[in-house]
C-alpha cells in the first residue's frame, strides 16, 4: 500500500462549479499537509499548507484535514479555467524527516 | 518563476550512457531536493543536500548519484541509463533544511524532461 492514495482520474467541470480532491493516508505520523498545483510542463507550486488537523482558507481554496480518518481534501470554489492543472496532495513527517511524499495528482481542467 | 533554474530542459540519450542535470537554487536557499516524475509513479523523492552535505534519501538507484557544491548548486548523475528511466526530474530548494513547514517551503523548478531510447 502506498503511503498517500489519490485517485489520479482527470475531472472536468464547467466554470463556476466546485471542484472536490481528495487524498487518503496510511502512516499516522504524517503532520504536515500541502497541496501542490502544477500546471502543463511546469514545476509544482505550493497553494495550501496545513499543520495537523483542521481547515484553511485562502480566497477560493480550502484545504481540509482530518486525521482521525487519515483524509485531506481540497475544494476550489467559483472555478475558473486558469484553476485548470494538476493538483498533487503532499504530506510529510515532523522532526528531521524532510521527505514529502505525493499523491500521484488530480488533472482539472475548467470549462468555459 | 519560483527562482529555481533547471539546465536542460530537454535531454535524449540512448540506453547504457550517462547524463547530468543540473540545478541552481533560489538565492539564499541552502537545500536542494531532488525528485523524479513518472506517470506509473508519479512525484517521487530522490535525495536533498543541505549546505553541501547529504540529508535525505529516499528511493534512488545506486547508479543515480547527486552533489552539492560550494555555491550550491548541485547536479543530478545518472548513469547505466535505462528506458524506466524516461522521466521528469524535479529539483526544488527551501531556505532550511525541513522544507516542511509554513515558513519553509520547497519551490520547485521547471524540470528537465529526460528520455532514454
């Protein structure tokens, strides 16, 4: 089983609508939790940082975590075609181990 | 423009040579990761130097090889080059050495997009 599970099936919606992503978990010891944008041949960037538990908001974007179920998500509201991308879920342990480790990542793309 | 400069950006090479990628950080930042991108595997961690020394290792094949130098930039080795080995290979470099927390992130350059025939 892979440490981070995201289902990698690419979603399509029209503008405006709000566009769900998903990541489950296996090792509990992960604390801190990114989502990541990437956009077509480019490096990914970070949109969402989250410590623990709990949810964030930034404009559109809201990252939720909920560790009891090992599950984060991500909802982009009022989508805009340049929200169209790949959207990659990251996780890392606290304390020296500096490795991020990633969903395989979401492509959207946002429809006119 | 994360600040991060990747060199090249395209590379094509046969199976059994050896290639090199390159990386120059943001300025200031004194880690360096490296990573791979597959469709199979998807982003993958290969290694980070901090401040010249090496930090992390995650999954890197014994011929990949990495080096940091004293104006930090640092270069990715791969050698006995197999088709698998047709990737995309990320560098990124954060101020410290977690690159996990809010207030040290990792920026990730645009990638060198490597193929093997």
């Amino acid at each position: 089983q892979k440490e981070v599970e995201q289902d990698p099936g690419p979603l399509s919606v029209p503008e405006g609508a709000i566009v769900s992503l998903n990541c489950t978990y296996s090792n509990s010891a992960f604390q801190y939790f990114m989502w990541y944008r990437q956009y077509s041949r480019k490096g990914p960037e970070l949109l969402m940082y989250t410590y623990s538990s709990g949810n964030k908001e930034d404009g559109r974007f809201t990252a939720q975590v909920d560790k009891s179920s090992k599950y984060i998500s991500l909802f982009i509201r009022d989508s805009q075609p340049s929200d169209s991308a790949t959207y990659l879920c990251a996780m890392s342990r606290p304390y020296g181990n500096n490795r991020l480790a990633f969903g395989k990542g979401n492509q959207v793309v946002v429809i006119p | 423009d994360s600040g991060v400069t990747q060199t090249p950006k395209h590379l094509i090479t046969a199976t059994g040579q050896r290639v090199t990628l390159r990386c120059s950080p943001r300025s200031g930042d004194l880690s360096v990761y490296w990573y791979q991108q597959s469709l199979d595997q998807g982003l993958q961690f290969l290694i980070q130097y901090y401040n010249g020394e090496e930090r992390a290792k995650g999954n890197i094949l014994e011929r990949f090889s990495a080096q940091q130098f004293p104006d930090l930039h640092s270069e990715l080795n791969l050698s006995s080059l197999e088709l698998g080995d047709s990737a995309l290979y990320f560098c990124a470099s954060s101020r410290g050495l977690a690159g996990t927390t809010s207030t040290d992130t990792q920026y990730f350059g645009p990638g060198t997009r490597l193929t093997v025939l």
